[in-house]
C-alpha cells in the first residue's frame, strides 16, 4: 500500500517563503514522476510542478522562477520550494505519485498568503 504523507503548509505574507515535503511509503518502483497539484476554493485542481525520478521538471507559467521541485530518491521525497509567494498562491496542495500504471494522492496541505 503506497501512502503519501505532506508537510509544510501554513499561513504566509505575500512575498514570503514556504517548503512544502511529501514523503512516499509502501513498494514503490524506482522509475516514477512525483508532483505538486493545487485547488484553490471553487477552482478546478491544476499542475503545479512535477519531477521525473531522472530529475526532469516541469512547471505552471504561474509558478515559474518562483518554485523550485525537487526530490530525493532515497527517501521517497519530493519538495517544493515556494518563494516570492502571492495572494493568488493560496489553496490546497496536493502531492502526487505516478508509478507504472498507478496515481496516488496525498491528503493535501493548506497554504495561505495573506498579510
């Protein structure tokens, strides 16, 4: 049974900075992509940076040169580093893990920008 578990949501002032952490349990095949999702109130999920275990990135236009992913395949582990943070940043955060043919969700962790 594969489990991912977030950390690091919180309240923040707009151009502040947070760390978002998902960790991967459970039998999980080496070759995967792991990312970070967010839904803002009465807004459809949207993709907001995902990483390849080969380390190959991709991010939202509205995230660029603001977030940084990146993991750490020992551990199972995917960041996300979250600066100059706006208004428009808050939502929930969901991690993600594709594995062969499988998707996994976190339960999601709140982040608020607000002064």
């Amino acid at each position: 049974q594969v489990q991912l578990v977030e950390s690091g949501g919180g309240l923040v002032q707009p151009g502040g900075s947070l760390r978002l952490s998902c960790a991967a349990s459970g039998s999980i095949f080496r070759i995967n992509t792991m990312g970070w999702y967010r839904q803002a109130p009465g807004k459809q999920r949207e993709l907001v940076a995902v990483i390849s275990s080969a380390g190959s990135t991709n991010y939202a236009d509205s995230v660029k040169g603001r977030f940084t992913i990146s993991r750490d395949n020992a551990k199972n582990t995917v960041y996300l580093h979250m600066n100059s943070l706006k208004p428009e940043d808050t939502a929930v955060y969901y991690c993600k893990l594709v594995v062969l043919s499988s998707t996994y969700w976190g339960q999601g962790t709140q982040v608020t920008v607000s002064s």
